[in-house]
C-alpha cells in the first residue's frame, strides 16, 4: 500500500546545447512502469485545480513541461507537496494515493504518463471512500 514516501522525483537526462536543450524519458527505465497512456494539461486558467482524486491501479509520471505547477499527495495519513518547475524533473506517483495539481502558472503545461487505459472505474472521486478504502488496506 503505496504513501508518501513512495512518491519520487526523478531527475532526467539533460543534453544542454547551444542550440537549444533537450531531455528524454524512457518506460522501464525513468518511469518505472510500462506506459499506456500519455495526456496533457494545459490552458489552465489561473486559480484552477485538477485531480482532486485517487486511482486504484493507475500510476503516473508526471512532468511540468512548461512553467510550473504545484503536486500535493495525501495517502490519508500524511500530505506532501512537489513542484515542478523544470522540464527536466518528473514526479513518479504510485497508484492509491489522493493527488491534487493546483498552482498553475501560466502558460503551464503538465505531461502525465500513466501505467494504464482510461477507465472511468479507476477513479476514486469520494475523499471519504479514499480514506475507508485507505484504512481498510484495499489501495
Ligand atoms: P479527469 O481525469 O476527470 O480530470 P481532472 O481529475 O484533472 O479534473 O478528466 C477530465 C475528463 O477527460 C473526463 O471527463 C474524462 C476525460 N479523459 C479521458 O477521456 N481520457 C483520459 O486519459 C483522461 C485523463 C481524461
């Protein structure tokens, strides 16, 4: 049962270039799981929040590819707070875990790989169905 301290920041491979930088992410590699999905955020109006849920197998990769954004984590006992801020940073977040993005500067733009297919039946979109599900040991 995944918490906070499962949740990591992964600092990609950067090539710094004179005409223009780059970096890379890899499946089984910079993101520990295989990738079924990739979404993205963006045209965030300011003061907005996205999440505000939890997925039973889901896990994500998240990366702020464009300005910054901030990632609060809740596993129902503990919260944490990660901002993204480079494009070279992502935020590994298991599946079982609250998450909210809020703090969207403008013009952001946040990547998310997940290890699964959307599926409506992965949300948990009930805080207090979270917290049960939590304390019962079910994610
Ligand atoms: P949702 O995950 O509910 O956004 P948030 O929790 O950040 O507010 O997604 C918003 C809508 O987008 C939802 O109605 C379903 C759709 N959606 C897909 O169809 N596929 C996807 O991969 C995602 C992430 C969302």
């Amino acid at each position: 049962m995944a918490t906070i301290d499962d949740v990591k920041i992964a600092e990609l491979p950067r090539f710094l270039d004179a005409r223009g930088n780059l970096s890379f992410v890899e499946q089984l590699n910079h993101i520990p799981f295989e990738i079924k999905r990739t979404y993205w955020i963006y045209d965030v109006p300011g003061g907005e929040i996205r999440g505000g849920h939890a997925f039973k197998q889901n896990q994500e990769f998240m990366v702020a590819l464009s300005g910054s954004f901030d990632v609060e984590i809740d596993d129902g006992e503990n919260k944490k707070t990660f901002t993204l801020n480079r494009s070279y940073y992502g935020l590994y977040v298991p599946a079982g875990l609250w998450r909210e993005i809020n703090n969207f500067s403008t013009n952001s733009l946040a990547l998310e790989f997940g290890s699964e297919h959307y599926s409506q039946e992965d949300y948990i979109r009930e805080y207090d169905e979270f917290l049960k599900l939590k304390h019962d040991g079910k994610i």
